[in-house]
C-alpha cells in the first residue's frame, strides 16, 4: 500500500537575538581630547526562544515489516491454518499437523533438534524459560534438560492437546521474537505438512521508506520523526527507513 504521508523531523533549537551595544567615538575638536562616554544605555533587544522546523515528504508503505516464512519439519498433513492477519501469540497454535498443533513460542534460537532428558545447550534454556513463561514450575531454568523438565513438558503437552512424552520434537514448536502477524499462507489444508506453509511478520505497523531518497541530514538514528501526526522513532537498515505508526 502506498502512501504520500509527511514524514517531519522536528529540531529544538533556542534562537537569541542577541544585544548589541555601540560605542560612542568622537570626531573633531582637539587630538588630544579624551572621548567622553554616552551617558545613554547601550541599545538593546529581547532575548527569544523559539522551535526551529526542517520538514521533507516522502512516499513510503504502509505495512507490518519484514516478513518472514514458516516451514514445516514434521511429516503429516496439514489440518488447519490460520487466517491472513491473524496474530498468534506465546503458546498458541500456529498451524495444525494431524489434528496436533505445532505452537509459537518465543526466542532467538530456531529449533534445531529434538529436545529430551539429557540434551544440553542454548536450546533447552531457552525452552525452559518459555515453559517458566507459560506458568510451568518444578524445574530449574539452565542449559541442562531434567527429569524435572521432562515433566514439566508433559504438563505443558497435556494443556496443548500433544501425547504426554516429556519429548518435544523437531517442528513442533516455532520461535520467534515475540508475536506474529500471518502475512500471508501458501499452503491448504490437506498439503503434506513439510515445505513452506506461510509467512508471518511484526504485529506493530510501519511506514518504511527507501533509504536512498531522504537526505542527509535525515539519516540520523535516534531522532524523532512523525508520521500521520504522531510520534514515532526510527529503525533502520542498509536500504530502507521503517517508522512504526502509533495509533
């Protein structure tokens, strides 16, 4: 979607008039003569303090950021996928396998191996700390996945409508930064479960504008910028400027 918005950047400035005052110098008469002082003050100005503005208009699209494909790693058949612009948030269903749903949870590490008593690493804390999220106990949040974390993943499995194992699979869970807005989905319902199913981005709105056509002086990060009459800060990448639209 393109727009023709106002993107204005807003500078404070103090701007002072300053006070300027004349010296009184004397001509004719005697060389010698001491130049005598006026015996009026020097003049004078008020002191203003204003806004100083520096505006640019640019085209940019309006959207929800990057976004991002979701494949599938389990075999079976897809069952159910979400509707485009639904937002899918820390343990819920992101598309269903066999009737068993694969589930959102949030973190950097994508899921790379199946996780189960005895598996160590970056992967199992950042499990355990999604469990610790959703309400789970019983387990200490470390690199290290227990008996105790088992248990607490056949709890968690319980709730989700999953087969009690203390295993979690690979494909069975998704990471991501935090909610998800569904993009758009490629796959139907009845598709083999693995490939790419859909595309998912940010939930929060943004206008992003190339790079290329601001200036300058419009190409520093941490400033403030508006966008449809609100305030907004700046994220910005090699190619493009994304400014979030807040309601």
């Amino acid at each position: 979607m393109r727009i023709g918005r106002a993107l204005i950047t807003t500078v404070a400035a103090a701007a002072v008039v300053g006070a300027a005052s004349a010296a009184a110098i004397g001509f004719g008469g005697d060389p010698a003569r001491t130049p005598t002082s006026s015996a009026r003050p020097p003049s004078t100005a008020p002191i203003t303090r204003t806004t100083l503005y520096d505006r640019e208009k640019h085209d940019g699209t309006l959207g929800h950021g990057t976004e991002k494909e979701v494949s599938g790693r389990l075999g079976g058949t897809v069952t159910w996928l979400p509707d485009t612009g639904a937002v899918v948030q820390r343990g819920q269903a992101l598309y269903r396998v066999d009737d068993k749903p694969v589930l959102l949870l949030y973190g950097a590490l994508p899921a790379y191996r199946e996780l189960r008593s005895g598996s160590e690493g970056a992967d199992v804390r950042q499990l355990e700390t999604e469990l610790r999220a959703l309400g789970y106990t019983g387990f200490t949040v470390d690199d290290e996945y227990t008996s105790s974390t088992a248990a607490a993943v056949e709890k968690w499995q319980k709730a989700s409508g999953l087969t009690e194992t203390g295993v979690v699979e690979l494909g069975r869970v998704v990471y991501a930064a935090g909610p998800v807005r569904v993009a758009s989905v490629s796959a139907s319902i009845g598709d083999a479960a693995q490939g790419a199913l859909l595309t998912v981005s940010g939930t929060s709105r943004v206008v992003t504008v190339a790079r290329k056509a601001l200036g300058e002086s419009m190409l520093v990060p941490s400033r403030n910028a508006r966008v449809s009459r609100r305030k907004a800060s700046w994220t910005m990448s090699s190619a493009s400027l994304m400014l979030p639209v807040i309601r």
